[in-house]
C-alpha cells in the first residue's frame, strides 16, 4: 500500500524498529529476542491474549528447537512441565513395532502443547521482558514495504481511531491467512502447492493417553494416530474423504473406528468426551522467497506443512531463530548477512520437512489408497524399517531433525 491508504487524521506516528504481526509461536520468539537485545518492537495480534494462550494447535517440539529456545531464556518452564519421548509405535497387521530412536540417535522429543508455550512467550515478552504487544487490534495494514521507510497501522480496539507504526522492518507470522503474506504482490513471489487429497479428523479426547508413546495405525480403513497432550487429555487423528463434516463422527462412530484402526493385542483404547473435532485438509506450501523488501515472513505465512509429521511449530521456530538473530545483528552491529541469507537459509530446512512429509504420507496412507501396488510397497517400507538398522537410522534422523547443538 501507499503512504495515501494511511489516514492524514491519524494520531501521531510511532517509530519502533520492528513490527511483529502475529502473536503465535514465531511471532512471540522474534519478539523476546529483540527484546533481550533491547530493540524496540511491537507485536500485534488480532485475537486476545486469553484465545491465543488457550488455542489447540501442535504439541510436538524436537530436541534442537527446545534447545534453541533454552538458549535464549525462553524454555525454563517448558523444560519443568514437557513429557520426553524417546521412541514411537507403529501398528500394522494386527501386531504393535516399536522404535526406540533415543537408542538409535541419542535424541528425543518433546510433548508440550503450543498453547502452553505461547503463555510462556507471552509472560516473559509482556510481563518480564516489558514488551509491548496488543491484542484485537483491527484491520491492519502493512505500507511502504518495498522501501527503506515501511509502517503498519491498525484501528485500535478501544478508540477505533487508527494508529500507525514506523519502522525498519516489519516480520509477518500470522499464519497461511493473514495480512502479511497477502501484501506480497504476486509477481514478485512463487508459491509451490501440494495436496494430499486426504483429510484428518483432528480430535482432542477428555481421555488418559492409552500408550506411553506416539502410536501410527497403518489400516486398509485409513490412518489413525494417538498422540498424548497431558495426563488427562489425548489428541487423535483419523483419516476421512477430504472436506468430510465433522458433525458426521458422532462419539460412537469415533470411538468405533479409532478402536478398529488401531486394535492389536494392546488393550482397547481408554474412551473419553470428544472436546475437538475438526477436519484438516492434508496439504503444503511454500512461497519463495520468504522475504518482500523489509517484510521477512515467518511460520505457516510463509510456508505450511501438514500435521503428517509434526513439523509445522518446529519450522515456525528455526524461522523466528534465523530471523531474530539477523534483525538484531543489523540492528546493533550493520551486519545484514543474517538478513540477506534469511529466506535461504529457512527454505533448505523447510524443503527437507517437506519432503520427509511427502515420504511419511505414504507411510500412513497408501494401504488405504485402495491401490493394491501402493499397499504391498508399503508394507514393504515398514518392515524395512523393523529388520534393517540403517534404514531404521535413517527413519529416526528425519523423524526428530537436527541433532541438537
């Protein structure tokens, strides 16, 4: 937009070296490490404080990212409070395999809900590091990107006047629907879709988990996970005809197809009170490059990869890393490598989750497909796994990331 979209009436402009768009994971990261380094910035977020630090999302953080949070103060509680996880199973044929990765890679996962961590982020961006984030704000709009001289504004909940901030940079984590990613023009980026032609009934059951790991239900019905979040509550998935109602799995017919998918001579599934029910439509994304004069985009604005295999909060995170470290390196020495080498250094790892997504899809899916070539060689890529200890490395290394530094 123009310097003519702002309206001549608003209150006097404040000047912030960067705005953050997006109070999420990536967003509230980028946001406490400029603070620690004592930049200025604003982080404005669409929603309030309480919907954003109760929001089911993601719970799955590898070793590396966790470490990179500890790094910058930012993993205390999380640390306190996640479960570990050191190995995973897969069910197929009626019988459970599992996969001890800690004992092939020395790394292990943690659980912890993003809605816990992003009460986390909040506390110490607002209440222990003094930063300044706003909630519900309205209508916000992004100027002047392609310049050295860009600003957002916004109308301001309480007065409805619109306000404006003047910046050097401007980072864009609100997510595959938001304002930023939408302020790209065009022509000026490329966009690489892929869709699954699946779809995930995303549950999340009042219910103890009823194993003490991850659990992969390979069926010809179709894919069914079991992921615990707390002692008392378990996500599950199954997987459905893409853009399915969910008002079509009522509790029994949940339950029964969960019970199925996942039956081997463990005990029945422990059942509890639906409290989520969604339908996910399996795809990815990635635009390229991440970065529109200073707008650095960040998380799922720039780049989305399908629950498949519990990526999507983890690459939010490297991306807040990269870019918060190369925002304050400009802002505090003129080193602008970090800058300059953002969106390359983000989309390497983002296209190997990409991948290893694609990879694990099949995994999950092709004995359902109804395909019986896809189904025998699927099977054939999970025994693989469970006789051959190099493939099983293979599997664990891409499975938990990087090792952690």
């Amino acid at each position: 937009m123009t310097p003519a979209s702002v309206d001549p009436n608003s209150p006097s402009p404040q000047r912030v070296a960067v705005v953050v768009v997006g109070a999420g994971p990536a967003g509230l990261t980028v946001g406490n490490i400029l603070r620690t380094a004592g930049l200025d910035c604003v982080v404005l977020e669409t929603e309030t404080r309480e919907f954003i630090e109760q929001r089911p999302r993601a719970g799955v953080i590898e070793e590396w990212c966790v470490r990179g949070l500890e790094k910058r103060g930012l993993a205390d509680t999380l640390l306190q409070r996640a479960q570990r996880h050191t190995e995973c199973e897969f069910r197929f044929d009626g019988h459970r395999h599992r996969l001890r990765y800690v004992d092939l890679t020395g790394q292990h996962h943690y659980v912890y809900p993003q809605p816990l961590l992003v009460t986390d982020l909040v506390r110490e961006y607002a209440d222990v590091r003094g930063g300044d984030i706003r909630f519900s704000v309205r209508d916000v709009r992004l100027h002047d990107l392609d310049t050295d001289r860009p600003s957002v504004s916004y109308l301001c909940p309480d007065t409805g006047e619109r306000q404006v901030l003047l910046c050097d940079f401007v980072a864009g984590c609100d997510g595959a629907r938001g304002v930023t990613r939408a302020a790209v023009p065009p022509e000026r980026v490329r966009v690489a879709r892929h869709d699954y032609g699946i779809g995930w009934l995303a549950l999340l059951a009042e219910a103890p988990p009823s194993s003490d790991c991850v659990v992969f239900g390979i069926h010809p019905r179709g894919f069914a996970g079991h992921m615990a979040r707390s002692p008392e509550v378990t996500r599950y998935y199954l997987e459905v005809p893409p853009g399915d109602d969910p008002d079509d799995w009522p509790h029994e017919r949940v339950w029964a197809e969960l019970q199925q998918r996942l039956a081997t001579d463990a005990p029945p599934l422990t059942e509890g009170r639906l409290i989520e029910k969604r339908v996910l439509d399996m795809h990815n994304y990635v635009v390229e490059p991440m970065v529109f004069g200073r707008l650095f985009l960040a998380g799922d604005a720039a780049h989305l990869t399908a629950p498949i295999a519990a990526k999507g909060m983890n690459l939010a995170l490297h991306d807040a890393f990269v870019l918060g470290d190369g925002l304050v390196a400009y802002l505090t020495q003129g080193d602008g490598t970090g800058l300059t080498t953002y969106s390359e250094a983000c989309l390497t790892r983002v296209w190997d989750y990409q991948e290893f997504s694609l990879w694990l899809s099949e995994i999950y899916h092709g004995t359902s497909s109804g395909d019986p070539y896809r189904a025998a060689t699927t099977l054939a890529r999970l025994r693989r796994v469970f006789t051959s200890p190099t493939a099983a490395v293979a599997f664990a290394e891409q499975f938990l990331g990087p090792r952690a530094g």
